[in-house]
C-alpha cells in the first residue's frame, strides 16, 4: 500500500514538471505545450488508479479531476466527463459530498454536449449518493426528477426499442420519487406521479400489467389522506384499467376500506397479514398502512 501510494506522489510530481515545462517560452515557441499536456493527464491518471490501490481515495479523486481539468484545456469534453465521474466514484468512498461536486461537472459537460442519456444515468448516481450517504431525501428527489425528465425528453428521438428503455428508466426514477413523498406524507403529489406511471404502462402491450401496481400504490396514498376519496379512486382505476379491479391488490383495498368504515382495527389487521402471508408487502407500503391503522386506533403500536 505505502509503495503504491509513493508510487502515486511520484507521479503527480513528474505530471507537474511537465506542466511547468509546457508553460516555458521555448516550448511554446515550437508548440511543445499540447504534447506535454498529454503526457501530464496520462500521469495524473496513472497517479489516481496507485492511490486508488493504496486506497487513499481523497488523494485519487484529486488526481482524477487534475486529469479531467487537462482534457478540457485540450478540448476533450468527454475524456475531461469520464475523469470527473472516476473522481466522483473515488470521492464517494470517503467524501460523499466532493463525490457529489465531481459528478456534477461530468453533468454539466454531458448536458452541453446533449447527452442526455448519459447526464441521467449520473444524475441517479447523485440521487442515491443523496439517498444513501447524506440523507438527503429531498436533493435526493431533485436529482431522480430531473433524471426522469432527460430520459422522457429522450423518448421522442428514439426507436421504438429505445423508447421503451427510456419509458422504463424514466419510470424507474418517478417511482423513487413517488416513495419519497408518499414517505414525507406528500401524498397529492405522489399520487399524480403513481398515475401518471399506471396510465403510460396502460398504453405500452410490454407494461401493461404493472400498471396494476402503479393504482395499488396510488390508492394506499389515498387511504393515508382519506378513505372517502380512496373508495372514490378506486372505482374510478377500475373504470380506467378492469384488470385492476380482479386483482388482489384491489381487493385487498376495498376489505381495508370496509374494515375502516366499520371502525374495526382487529379486522384491519387481520385483512393485511393474510394479503401480506401470500404477497409480501414493501417496506414503503408497509409503512403508509401503518399510518392508516393508526388513524383508526390511537394505540400507536397494535402490530
């Protein structure tokens, strides 16, 4: 570890003198300086993968950006992006938040390049680095919303394949956001996220099946807010979608609405552990059924 972490040092000390060497008057006179600046970028990047050996990965995602900054002055977007997610991924493992600037720049490159696609798939990186090492659920639903929002806007350019690839990573990160709300009892807006998923997966022969899920989801949100116009719901999902209505996920509503309007938490329960002993429930769903019972009952702990 220390021979390759000295290993690293050495490197970055002879990337540096080719830098000042570029900078001289006798090199640029004969346009040296480009040539050097290559070699300098290949050195900081076999600088970060000896730090990354020695696990030293501050000094690694350091090197890394030194890298991306040279082929940006070189004119090399998408080398200069590729280094900025190498430090991202190096910075995560000890620095979440400098993991998150890096990224960022990679973003920002990608987006000026109109890669999209790609700017998502980073921008799912930062979402869960937000998610998961920061806890910062609500940068962690920025990033997944703008993720959904480059992979829709990539749709209507692409092939019917790639459509549905998009439609799905789309979906993917909207249905993150939709638990995130539902979690911070934003309900209304989770449940315009969850119907907007169930109607797209309607439309496509490949999804149409999940879109059962989709209203299931939509109209546990709608317990949590009021049952009155949870039942209303789900009479109009059964309209809109029939096969929702044959499902057990409906069915398991309405005998929760029923066990709501007779005020019988024992009859609550005893509906979800024989849902949940043939289909396990989610933790998120879980959770939101929780807080429907416990409007029902004022103990706080009958599970």
């Amino acid at each position: 570890m220390a021979d390759q972490e000295q290993k690293a040092l050495q490197l970055i000390a002879e990337a540096e003198k080719k830098l000042k060497s570029a900078k001289g008057v006798f090199s640029s006179f004969f346009g040296g300086g480009g040539s050097k600046q290559e070699e300098a970028c290949d050195l900081y990047v076999r600088a970060a993968n000896a730090f990354k050996m020695a696990k030293k990965w501050p000094q690694a995602g350091k090197a890394f950006e030194e890298a991306a900054q040279l082929q940006l002055a070189m004119g090399s977007k998408h080398e200069g992006a590729t280094h900025y997610v190498d430090a991202g991924n190096c910075y995560r493992k000890a620095d979440p938040n400098a993991a998150v600037s890096a990224i960022h720049k990679a973003i920002e490159i990608y987006t000026d390049m109109g890669r999209f696609n790609i700017a998502a798939k980073h921008h799912i990186t930062v979402a869960e680095i937000y998610e998961n090492e920061l806890a910062d659920m609500e940068k962690a639903v920025q990033n997944y919303e703008q993720a959904a929002d480059y992979y829709k806007g990539e749709e209507s350019n692409r092939q019917v394949k790639n459509h549905l690839v998009h439609l799905l990573s789309a979906n993917k990160c909207l249905q993150k956001v939709a638990q995130f709300s539902a979690t911070l009892e934003k309900y209304e807006k989770a449940i315009e996220i969850y119907e907007q998923i169930a109607t797209s997966c309607m439309d496509n022969s490949l999804l149409k099946y999940s879109a059962k899920d989709h209203f299931f989801r939509s109209s546990i949100c709608h317990l949590c807010m009021d049952p009155i116009n949870a039942s209303v719901a789900v009479k109009k999902y059964e309209e809109m979608f029939p096969a929702f209505g044959d499902s057990r996920e409906c069915k398991l509503i309405k005998k929760l609405l029923e066990s709501i309007e007779a005020e019988n938490v024992d009859q609550f329960t005893e509906v979800l552990q024989e849902y949940d002993s043939i289909s396990r429930l989610d933790p998120v769903l879980t959770t939101l059924l929780l807080r429907v019972k416990k409007q029902l009952n004022s103990e706080p702990d009958l599970c």
